[in-house]
C-alpha cells in the first residue's frame, strides 16, 4: 500500500501517516523500482492501535516504548497500566483547572456583560481584563515563567 491508501484504509490523513513514519512507529519498506514507501498490513494494523493509544491519551513517546517491548516480544501490558495510573491523576487535577477556569470565564462574561468598551490609553489596554479580579488561588512560584490557568 502507498501513504495515500494506508491513511485511507485507517481513515486518518496521508500527513498523520507520514507523521508516524517520522516518529518510527511505523517502519516501512522502500519499493526498489521508484523509492516509494510501501505499507503492508502489519502497518495498518499497528496505525490502528497507534490510533486507539492515542483515543488513550498516550503520548508517541509512550507508544513507541509501547511498540518497542511487543517488537521484542515482551508483553507491553504492565507499562500501558503503568502509563494511565500516573497519567489519571495529572488528568483529574487538569480536569479540576479547567472547571475553575470555565467558573471564571462564566463569571468574567456576566461581570462584563454591561460594561462599556474602553479605548486602550496608554495606561489602560483592555480594562474588561485589567478590573476583573485575580482567582483566589495558590500560585506556582517555583517557576515564574509558568502561567496558572
């Protein structure tokens, strides 16, 4: 199969393809005539689990050790575990921000729901922003340059 009918087959795009080909989660051989990367089946059933892990959260890095230990033979199971119980609960704090976020958000709309427009002054840029208050929460101060949401 060529780029094109691999994404086809997988209803992904001939880009998301080449991605993968990149990364070398998908190891394709050359056609000696005219060079072109030719897929097989094996290929499109590993850009299928490439897909689903993905659907997972997880990460090419965790896919591709994912890969490498069933290349070998090994059962990859225990580190797919491994990966979602340290992911779950970074998910769940990230899940918690982005609640807090939409209440702010939410809160922020209604807040200025009638107020004015202001013209940016030279003092002022977008006083909508600037006389909204600061959320009540802990700040990271370990690391400066790290936005809180």
């Amino acid at each position: 199969m060529k780029v094109s009918e691999l994404a086809h087959e997988a209803d992904v795009t001939a880009e998301t393809v080449r991605h993968y080909t990149r990364e070398a989660l998908l190891k394709p051989s050359r056609n000696p005539d005219n060079g072109y990367q030719i897929y097989t089946q094996h290929d499109l059933e590993r850009l299928r689990f490439i897909q689903r892990a993905r659907t997972l959260g997880f990460s090419v890095v965790e896919i591709r050790e994912i890969l490498e230990q069933a290349d070998q033979g090994d059962s990859p199971c225990p580190l797919v575990r491994d990966f979602l119980a340290s992911r779950l609960p970074e998910i769940r704090q990230r899940i918690v921000e982005l609640q807090a976020l939409a209440t702010r958000m939410e809160q922020a709309l209604t807040t200025w729901a009638e107020m004015p427009d202001g013209m940016p002054d030279g003092h002022s840029l977008c006083q909508l922003i600037e006389n909204f208050p600061e959320p009540l929460m802990p700040r990271d101060t370990s690391n400066p340059a790290k936005e809180t949401p």
